[in-house]
C-alpha cells in the first residue's frame, strides 16, 4: 500500500531547504509527488505532497520530523489524494486596486458559490503611470457545474468597479 502525506515547511529562508528535505524524502524511498514553495518576508514556506510505501512511512515521518533540529519546521497530514469529477477546471487572473479585505471578499465570494479554489498566488505591485497600488491573483479552481464561467466573472467583477478578471488557459 501507498501513504500520502501532505508536508507542510516552515524555516528562516536560507540555501539548502528544499536539499534537506528532498534527501530526507529520497532516503526512505519516498516520491515527491507535488510541491508549492516560496519565500515570504525572510521565511521559506513550502507545501509538499509525498508517496511512499506504507511501511516505510512511519520511519519517513520520523525523520522528516527531525529536521526541526535543524531549524526546519515541520508537519505531515497523512491524506487520500481525490480525483474530482464532474466539475470544471478555470484558471483566472484579477487585478484591482488594493485595498484591506480583498481576499475575503473573492474568497467570501467563491465560497458561498461552492467554487473550489485549488490554489492562489498574490502580490500587490505599483500601478503603472499611478502612485496607486494594484492587487493581482491568480487563481486555479473547479467550478460547480451548476455554475458557468460566465456567471463566476460577473459576480467577481460586481465586488467592485475597479476589478478586472480574465480567463486564462490552462
């Protein structure tokens, strides 16, 4: 049999990180599957998804836990990878004036329409000829079926006058 295991890290940003932990991962016959990593003001924070073999996961989760010895924050959730069906796959982009409680207001709004957000990038960078600052996302996500793409832009672009979303191909 096979463990999923989500790995969440957490460490002051530094080289070698993502070394450790692969070689961790690599050493009990682990495969790292899926991962998102980034560094945010001076942290490196990343999320990972292994496989590994159900015998060899107690040991793996021994050792992934060890690195904190190291200055690496670690934390497995043991998972069952879900295949979606029957939903929608859209990746779009929003731009809009920044301001406090943006994200609550998209996440509020995709929530309450069932939508699954799968990931988010976001970053707020000065608004070209503009001493302004813009919002920008990018957001992966399975609509419901009950839900069109049509309807889902409307509904972000009425958040406010000001919010641009664009479909992008995925």
């Amino acid at each position: 049999m096979i463990d999923h295991l989500v790995v969440t890290v957490l460490a002051e940003d530094r080289p070698g990180i993502v070394e450790r932990v692969a070689q961790t991962v690599s050493a009990h016959s682990g495969n790292w599957m899926e991962s998102s990593m980034n560094r945010l003001a001076g942290k490196f924070a990343g999320i990972l998804l292994v496989e590994v073999a159900t015998q060899n996961s107690p040991q793996l989760q021994k050792a992934l836990a060890a690195l904190t010895e190291q200055g690496i924050t670690i934390g497995i959730e043991n998972s069952t990878p879900r295949h979606e069906q029957h939903k929608i796959a859209l990746c779009i982009d929003i731009i809009a004036n920044d301001r406090p409680g943006i994200v609550n207001e998209i996440a509020a709004l995709l929530s309450s329409n069932n939508v699954n957000l799968e990931s988010l990038e976001t970053y707020c960078a000065s608004a070209p000829m503009s001493a302004g600052i813009m919002f920008h996302a990018q957001a992966h996500m399975q609509l419901p079926l009950a839900l069109s793409q049509s309807t889902l832009m409307r509904l972000l672009e009425s958040l406010s006058d000001d919010l641009m979303v664009e479909v992008v191909d995925i």
